[in-house]
C-alpha cells in the first residue's frame, strides 16, 4: 500500500507538483496518468526521495529513506537507461544487489526472467531501449519486492514486449503486490490499469477506477441504426440530444439509451441496432487534460479538407 | 554500513577503469624506478635517490600516483551523476550520508593499499639495482615518505570531492589539472615580478604546492634573487592541504544533501 499525502515541489517560479495526495491499493495495477510535463516524473522521484519537497510517502507505513534495505521492499524504474555503459548488465544488477543483502543467485533469476539470461555478461551500451526497459524492470524485481514503482515501462517494447509486460504486471498485482506505473500508452493502461491516478499542471484530476474516469469524463453515445433511423433525427433533437450521421446510423448524444428507444417506439421507427458506444481511455484522458498539457502541438494544417460523408452533424 | 560497504566495493570492482587507472600508477611509478635503476646503477644510492624512486618523480612535481588515483576518486561520484546511475544507487542506498561515507572508506582505503603497494614495488627495484635503500627509516626520509602517503590520500580526496560538488567528470578533470599544473604556477611565476609582489603572501597558501611540501626532502632554497615567501613548515602546509580538501567535500557533502538527485 502506497500513501501518498500533500506531495509539493517548485522549481523556481513553476509548481511542478502542487499538494498531490493519493493512496495505491496493493492487488490491482494503478496507471499513473498525465500530459507531458504534468509532473508525473517529479512525483514519483518525490516519492522516492530523490527530489526535495514537500509532503509524504508511505510504503506499508514506512518512509522510503527510512527502509533498511530499500530493494527488498521497494522496486522503482525511473529512467530508461540508468547504466554505465562498460559494467555488464550482470554486474550492474551484482552492485545493487550488493547494498541490500540480495544473493548473486536471484540475480541470474531475474535475468532469465526478464529474458536477458543470454546477453546478461554483455554491456548494456549494445543494448535497445526495449532490452534496457527490460533490464530496469530486473532492477526493480531484484528484492522481489511488495511495490513496485514504474515510471514508463513500456517504452521502446515491441508489441510482444509490450504484451509482456502487461501480463507481468497483472501476475504481480494478482499476488497482492502494489503496482503503480505510468505510460503514454493510453490503450495499453486501459487493458493493464485497474485503477488511475489522473494528474495535470502537477494537481490531481481523478483518483479513481478506471471505468469510472471514464464514464466522468466522457458523454456516452447511443448508437441508433434501422432502415428509418434518419427520420428520427428530429425529434431526438428536439429532445435536447445532438445527433450525428454515421452511414446509415444516428449517433446521438445526450439522452439515455433507454429514452431513445422510448422515443423510437412512440415515433413509430423500426430499429435494427440500438446499443451503447463506450467512449475509451483516450477519449476520456483527453477530455480531462486538455486545458493542462503544458507541451501542446499546433494541429496539423490541411492543403484541403476532403468532403466528409460521414460524421457530418445534421 | 556494511551494506553500503558491500555496494560500494562492487561498484569499484565492477569498473573497468578501476583496473586500468591502478595499472597505468603503478606503472608509471614503477618505470621511474626502473629508470633510475638503468641510468644510475654503476653510482653509489644515497637518500635522495631512494626518495625519488619510492615516490615514483611525485617529489619533483610529477605525482603520477597522486593523479590516477584522484581520477578513480573522481569517477566515485562523477560517474554515477554521468551516466544516470544515481538514481538507481539512492534506491538502493537512500540514505545519503551513509553512501558518501561507504565511498569514500573504499576509495581511501583502495588509494592506500595501492601507495603502499607502489612504494613497496619500488623499493623492490631499488633493492634489485643497489641492495640497499640507505635513510629509509630516518628522518627525512621517513618522513617524506609519510608526506607522500597523506599527500596522494589528500589529492585523492580533493578529486572526490570535486566529482561530488561538480556531479560530473569533465569539470572536476579540469580542475584537478588545471589548478596544480597551471593556476598554482602561474601565481607562484607572477609572484616574483616585483609589480606583483602583492601575491607573495599568497604563495604560502597555495593548496596543491603546499601538499607537495609534505613529501620533500629539504626546505626549498629560491635563492637569493627571489621573494621570502615565509613558508609553511612541512605539516602546517600538509593542513593547508588538508584544510582546502576539507572545505571542497564539505561543500559538495551539503549540496548532495540539499539537491535533488
């Protein structure tokens, strides 16, 4: 269990984490979300001690800097590739394994586990990000520890790698173990995430499940498809509801499903397909941080805008 | 502390350079040895010989030791900040003053075991080339040698210390260098034109110069053309030494407590 209360750090004039408070349940995998920049970094390193701030963490009721042999309890992955480049992987692991008590045999182990076992005598400058991502993952597991901390794990993995360590992550939350990770891979934290902590400009936008976040952040859509659905359209809007042609379905927003139906009924329409279309994670990320990023894009510009015969609102 | 010990200890084991940085000192130091041997081996040895081949040239301004193993007190800390491994050392060792401490009981004790090791190698060619080692254990000879311990131990310190305040290994390389080989030579060199007589004072404090001091022979004699610099006698240099490594790792010991990592 991960407790977490009024985490707070400035740098200079920007609040880069402004009183975050949050608690992470063991047994489930909580995606830590934000735009870039929002300080999800920052955080975790507060968490760790690594940054001066202020505020709190509590790992099963112990501060960090306060555990005897952090490793055995506390597995973090802060950066992709926190290696020196001419000490092998194996040694790099043998050090940390070292200042905590942890045998050279649960070094090899995890290893194998994380699918170095062949390469683990070479140096880690020969390896791909995905191979260091891997590597940091050993690091974090060498004390087979009850929390595991994981800023961005999935970055530079192929889709294999990717599924991997989705399963890796689920296995260890299935053992009861705290697993509190960020990622970019808005659709991967939507199969991985259970919970969501939920952040922007370094303040707390949703602590919560996941489907809930979801349904907060996102209006729900009823599809209505049928030989006459496009009649229906009017009195739908009528109803205060915004209506979409999608084909030859209406997508509406803004009534129940169960209104809809009702209406369609009254009015006469035979329907072929009445269902609800859940919005996704992405959708619902992006609704809830989209005053927040703090790096944001201009839109790419069009030569010409092609005609679009569907999506068009009526 | 022992797991720190144990950490630390791996770390520099672990490390290639450790290898070659040991390998090249005492190499180095043993040439200069081996050099005296070949060119002076139909002349009678005396003190000053023996003192020269036993500090490996560091008593005439080369201290090769001294240098490789500041650079092994430099990669201590400077490497950990250079290639991102910090952060996994403080999650392994959050405690940060025990993880200064740990590293700098291994690199002393590393920089230590060598010396001795150097010294005793080139005693051993010494004895190879003359049979002798006349002075050693007598003043000032003894002495010196206990100068040079404590003055490649310092030296040491000073480049910890520097890979600690400066969290990287390029700046605290060119301070190391610089200021011994370069700063301290030019004041010293400055220091005699008669316009510049305001930096005789300084001279005495120079750091560097004065932590040589503690492994000569005999009192500098300038000569009657140059300034009375009023130097320090050997120890009390030795502390201006001491003093300038303390203040550059209590410095860097603060601000690694106070930064973020």
């Amino acid at each position: 269990m991960i407790t977490a209360k009024g985490l707070y750090k400035r740098y200079r004039n920007t609040v880069a984490v402004d009183h975050l408070s949050f608690d992470v349940r063991p047994g489930v995998v909580t995606g830590f979300l934000g735009p870039n920049g929002s300080g999800k970094s920052t955080t975790m390193r507060l968490m760790l001690g690594l940054d001066h701030g202020e505020g709190e963490t509590l790992f099963d009721g112990q501060r960090f800097g306060t555990i005897r042999r952090p490793m055995n309890e506390v597995g973090a992955l802060l950066e992709a590739k926190p290696f020196h480049p001419t000490r092998s992987a194996r040694n790099h692991l043998r050090m940390l394994a070292a200042g905590n008590r942890i045998a050279d045999k649960r070094v090899d182990e995890v290893m194998e586990f994380v699918g170095l076992g062949d390469v683990k005598r070479k140096k880690p400058k020969g390896y791909s990000l995905g191979m260091a991502q891997r590597l940091g993952l050993a690091q974090a597991l060498l004390g087979d520890p009850r929390t595991l901390l994981l800023d961005e794990p999935t970055n530079g993995l192929d889709p294999h790698g990717i599924h991997w360590m989705r399963d890796v992550l689920k296995t260890l939350a299935a053992e009861g173990r705290t697993i509190f990770v960020s990622s970019h891979l808005l659709s991967e934290m939507q199969l991985m995430a259970d919970e969501l902590v939920v952040i922007g400009r370094g303040t707390m936008i949703f602590n919560g499940d996941v489907d809930t976040f979801v349904r907060e952040f996102t209006q729900s859509q009823v599809v209505v498809r049928g030989p006459e659905a496009a009649g229906l359209a009017e009195t739908l809007k009528s109803e205060g509801a915004e209506v979409v042609a999608e084909g030859d379905a209406l997508v509406v927003s803004g009534l129940e499903i169960g209104k809809v139906g009702h209406l369609a009924f009254t009015a006469g329409v035979e329907l072929h397909e009445l269902s609800t279309r859940r919005a996704s994670l992405e959708e619902a990320f992006m609704s809830a941080t989209g005053a927040s990023g703090q790096f944001v894009a201009k839109e790419p510009v069009r030569a010409a805008a092609p005609a679009a015969p569907e999506g068009e609102a009526l | 502390m022992l797991d720190a010990l144990r950490f630390e200890w791996t770390r520099l084991l672990t490390l290639r350079s450790t290898y070659w940085l040991i390998g090249v000192g005492l190499l180095v130091t043993t040439g200069v040895a081996v050099l005296l041997g070949v060119a002076g081996r139909n002349d009678p040895i005396n003190a000053e010989v023996v003192w020269i081949a036993l500090n490996g040239a560091a008593g005439f301004g080369l201290p090769f030791l001294a240098v490789f193993m500041a650079i092994i007190g430099i990669f201590a800390c400077g490497h950990e900040y250079r290639h991102g491994t910090i952060q996994p050392t403080l999650t392994s060792l959050p405690q940060r003053n025990r993880l200064i401490v740990a590293k700098l009981v291994v690199v002393l004790t590393t920089t230590l075991v060598v010396t001795l090791a150097q010294m005793a190698i080139n005693l051993g060619v010494v004895y190879v080339v003359w049979g002798e080692a006349p002075g050693l254990f007598e003043d000032p000879l003894g002495t010196s040698m206990i100068g040079y311990v404590l003055y490649v131990l310092l030296y040491v310190l000073v480049g910890f210390g520097l890979g600690l305040l400066f969290r990287g290994v390029p700046s605290a390389l060119v301070v190391i260098f610089l200021m011994p080989l370069i700063i301290e030579n030019m004041i010293f060199g400055l220091s005699t034109i008669p316009a510049l007589d305001w930096l005789v004072p300084v001279v005495k404090f120079l750091p560097f110069t004065d932590g040589a001091r503690m492994m000569e022979l005999a009192a500098p004699n300038f000569g009657p053309e140059m300034p009375d610099f009023d130097l320090f006698s050997r120890w009390a240099a030795g502390g201006v030494f001491a003093a300038f490594a303390a203040l550059i790792l209590t410095a860097a010991w603060v601000l690694f407590k106070k930064r973020d990592a």
